[in-house]
C-alpha cells in the first residue's frame, strides 16, 4: 500500500540515509520528495514544479519521462532480467562494448562495464597497476591527479580524489596518489603569477607539474594521471589550449597511462560522445557512467586501448576484478535505446549549436557585483562567487556557510532552480542541464539565479 506524504515523511527521517546529507538540517523541516520528471522538468509531492537545471547529477541527457528508453528496461527484463559478464555473455552487453568502441577516440576497443562512475575509476586504477605488472613494471603503481577534483568514494577512488575535507573522515586510504595543479585560470595569480595573464601559458605551466611530480616520484613508480576533461570540483575549470596534448607527451615521454575521467563529461555533455574528442586528446583509458543511460538506467563503463587489454589474452592470464550488476542486461538495453536517440535526435548537434546562447546567458550575470567569474563549456557551468569583485577576495568559511547553505541553495529551490551550490574549493553554483533544453531554459535558469544572487549580494 503507498504511504500518503506525511507517511512519507515520517518514513524517510526514520529509515531513509540519504547521500552526502545533513540529517540535522531535517529535524525540523521536511524531506524534499520528488515524484516525477517531464522533460527538463521535476515535481515534487505537492506538485510543484522545478527546472531540473543539474540533469539530476549531471545524468539526465534525455530528460526526464521518456517511454521510449523505460519501453526498452521494461522490454528487456522480460526476456531476460540478469546475467553477468563473469566468462559469460549477453548480447546487449556485446552491442553496446562494440558501440561505445565505436564512438571512443583511436583504439579505444575494450569496454569494461561496471555499476557506476566510481566503479569505472576504481577499475581504471587496478587495471594500470595490473598492467605494468604483466608487462615487466611491476614498481608502476602511484596515481597523479589534480587539486579539488572528485573522482569518487570508493577506497581507491576517493583516494584519487583531490578534497581533503572528503577524505579526512575515512582515512587511511589507499597510499600512493599524489596532486598536480588544475587549470582554474581565474584563480591562476594564486597558484602561479608569472603567468596569470596568458591562458596559454598557464596551460602549459599546469601540464609541466605533471612532470615534475612524475621526476618527484620517479619515473619507474608511477602508472597513470587522471583527469577530466572539464574538471567538476572547484567550478568547471576547462583546460587552457594544448593543456591536454602536454600532458600526452608527458606521459607518452615517462611510460604513464593517461586516464580521462568522463563520468560527467561523456555522453554529449561538451557537445561530443566523449570530452577527449572535443580537446583533441588520446587517452589510454576512458571512464564514463552517468549519461550513458540517461538515468534510466545505473551502469558505468572503462574503456581502454587494444595495448592494455593484451597481456590480459595470454593463456592463463585474467584481469581478477569484477562487478555482479556491471553490463547488467536491463541497463545495457536502455543505453543501446539512449543512444539510438542521441543519434536520431542529433543531441550532439544540438548542443553544439546552443551552447553559445547558454554562455552568453549566464555570462550576463556577470554585471552582479557577487558573481566574479562565468566559466564551463557544452552544457556544463559553474559560476564563482566572490566577496569583491576586483580583489577576486573569496568568502571565509563562515561566510560561505551563511551564504552558499544558509541562504543560495536553499532559495535557489524555493524559486523553482534544482541546481548545486558547492564549496569544494572556492564557493560556486553548478548547472548542467538535460541536453534537451533551449533558450526558453536558460532564461528561466538566470532570471531565477538573477533574483537570488542579487538578494545574496545584499547579505554579505
């Protein structure tokens, strides 16, 4: 029997643990419910409606509501609910390897599927480590990755992740991740002032920390650097031109697999199937999840080079690690029917073709006195707030708390946003909207952003 919405309520403060929540916040306040999606779209139980303007967790390519993609989960687990990959096969797992191998960049051929984005990474880093120890390498096990990114919340991935306040609480963690700079060029007179006025040369002056790290820990002991091609954490930092094809030399130049985190920027979120493709860069391996499936569906994948999936087809040889629901059939059948949309709706095209009014949208809240900077590409934004403007002064820890939770996020909602303030490096809000969505939404999304950083501004 369905519980009525104070049942509801009740039910979720007893039973419910949600993720990365303050519980404290609910004693004295109600749950947000969502009960449904239409289009760029959420409601909550009392009916009101949302512009979904994070896609969910930058999942909901689609949007949301499409029968199509639920005909096909709905479809599939009649004929054949669950099988795993483990020496067995499916036939929608092996469309889908061969697909995604398809749209991947240069030799990308062997899809490795998992349950989620943090399942991707943590295979990605046993797979390096494996690796270099089939071919001869066996001391090729440290991890390099950038300042404030995420990366996830596995041991090992978490690990990887460049927030320490994440990390604290859980250590130890898995030894031998190191940090390099990221590419926050608005933040570049703080890290590296000598080239703070030449985003070109910050790009490489980045890249070459790659190396210097790499030297630091020598050479015969590290095995791969992860990063997004638009880095999440921190505000959606883009990399400066030829960023990318530094870090390939370096890491073509040390013996170092070059692993493109793209659980968020894969699947059409740039304006391409996958970020690499859209900064012309070859990685050794690819990690995805997220808008694979649009949210129809939870499934990840790790796709990696002919080269590495080699000393794997030796006799007796097996990559030990696995996943019970990775390539789970039901999943693996809605992101075949996910992407026939992508291709029959040219998603691609279309965002390629609306990012720019996006920009120049949002860019318009540039006249706030609280907004300092504007930054993303595709459909994928963060913007920083600052306390003065011509300083770039940040907020204390305080202030951001009072601000960014007490006030920003809180009433980004009231008015109808679903977006994301986050504090994970320098304060910012976060919008990454379905890949449906036109200028009717970006308009919706500043106005609304309008009215409360505007009011914002007037608390500092």
């Amino acid at each position: 029997m369905a519980l009525d919405p104070a049942q509801l309520q009740q039910a979720a403060k007893d039973h419910l643990w949600l993720h990365f929540t303050r519980h404290g916040s609910y004693k004295d306040n109600d749950v947000p419910v969502i009960v449904r999606g239409e289009g760029a779209y959420i409601y909550d139980q009392s009916g009101k409606r949302y512009l979904d303007a994070l896609a969910g967790l930058f999942v909901s390519q689609l949007g949301h509501g499409r029968t199509d993609l639920a005909e096909a989960a709905a479809k599939q687990a009649e004929q054949l609910a669950f099988m795993p990959l483990w020496s067995y096969a499916h036939p929608n797992a092996i469309e889908l390897a061969a697909r995604v191998a398809a749209y991947a960049p240069g030799d990308l051929n062997r899809v490795f599927f998992t349950s989620g984005g943090g399942e991707a990474v943590e295979s990605a880093w046993k797979l390096a480590k494996n690796y270099f120890k089939l071919t001869g390498k066996p001391m090729k096990h440290k991890v390099l990755s950038r300042t404030i990114a995420y990366h996830g919340t596995t041991q090992g991935a978490l690990s990887i992740t460049g927030l320490p306040g994440l990390k604290q609480q859980f250590e130890p963690l898995v030894p031998s991740t190191f940090r390099v700079p990221n590419t926050n060029f608005y933040r570049a007179p703080q890290t590296a002032a000598h080239v703070a006025d030449d985003v070109e040369a910050f790009g490489r002056w980045a890249a070459d920390q790659v190396a210097v790290q790499i030297e630091n820990e020598g050479p015969d002991t590290v095995a791969a650097v992860f990063m997004e091609p638009v880095q999440n954490a921190g505000g959606c930092f883009p990399p400066p031109p030829g960023y990318f094809q530094r870090v390939r030399e370096i890491c073509d130049e040390y013996d170092v697999l070059m692993v493109s985190d793209e659980v968020i920027c894969a699947f059409g979120r740039l304006g391409h199937m996958f970020g690499a493709e859209r900064y012309g860069y070859q990685p050794d391996i690819i990690t995805c999840a997220k808008g694979i499936t649009s949210g129809y569906a939870p499934l990840g994948a790790m796709i990696a080079s002919d080269k590495l999936m080699e000393p794997f087809q030796e006799e007796g040889a097996m990559f030990a690690h696995g996943y019970t629901f990775g390539g789970h059939p039901v999943s693996t059948a809605v992101a075949l029917a996910n992407l026939d949309a992508f291709e029959n709706e040219q998603v691609l095209d279309h965002v390629k073709n609306n990012e720019a009014a996006f920009r120049a949208t949002l860019e318009r809240l540039k006249d706030l006195p609280i907004v300092g900077d504007v930054r993303g590409d595709g459909y994928f934004y963060g913007i920083e707030l600052v306390k003065d403007k011509a300083t770039r002064e940040t907020f204390t820890a305080e202030e951001c708390e009072r601000l960014l939770f007490g006030f920003v996020s809180k009433q980004l909602y009231a008015e109808g946003l679903y977006c994301r303030a986050d504090d994970r490096g320098d304060p910012v809000v976060q919008l990454s909207p379905p890949l449906i969505c036109t200028q009717e939404h970006f308009d919706e999304m500043e106005q609304i952003l309008r009215v409360v950083l505007d009011k914002a501004g007037t608390l500092i």
